[in-house]
C-alpha cells in the first residue's frame, strides 16, 4: 500500500500566527502518534493563481495509509485542539494523493 500524501493549503486568520504555530505545533505531535509527518513546509510570496487567496503556509504530509489518517482526524486530542484551530485558520483545502515517478529521473 502506498503512503498517502496530502498538499494542504492554509490561510491564517489576520494577527493570528502565533495562535496558528501553536496549533501546528500541538496536531504535528499528535500527527506523529498516527504515523503523520508535515514533511515540508512552504510560506508562499506569491502566486500565479487568479481569484484565489495566496495561502499562509502550504503543508507537505504524509501518513502511512487513509487509516492512519482517518484515526488521526478521529483521535480526541485532535478533537480538543478545534476551537484553537477555528480562532486561528480561515480556511484549509487538502488535496488528497500518492507519491508519483519524478520526471527528472528519466
């Protein structure tokens, strides 16, 4: 089985950051606990995308399989962090995947 790989775009509430890395900090830990990882992390300058937000950050992640992520989203300590990720992110979109051949090693 293929790991799964999630490209997560989020966008911080305004004068929220320190809020935002808290949260982050506290749901990587219980991430690790499924067998997830934010394996990257960029804060995006600028876009070429027209009518949409530029994220805050964009998140690189990886679990071992859907179930791991799916015990993550259920696990209760995750469940407790939810008003500080409201009072902290606008909004999350996640695009769901697996790792795929690079083209630069043909």
């Amino acid at each position: 089985m293929k790991p799964l790989v999630l490209l997560v775009r989020l966008i911080v509430r305004d004068g929220k950051t320190r809020e935002f890395q808290e949260f982050e900090r506290a749901a990587a830990k219980i991430m690790r606990k499924h067998g997830g990882r934010i394996e990257r992390v960029m804060r995006p300058e600028s876009s070429t995308m027209t009518g949409a937000a530029i994220p805050s950050e964009i998140h690189w992640v990886t679990f071992p399989d859907q179930e791991a992520f799916d015990a993550y989203r259920a696990d209760p300590e995750l469940a407790a962090l939810a008003p500080k990720r409201e009072a902290a992110i606008e909004r999350t979109e996640i695009v769901f995947g697996h790792d795929a051949e690079s083209y630069n090693e043909s």
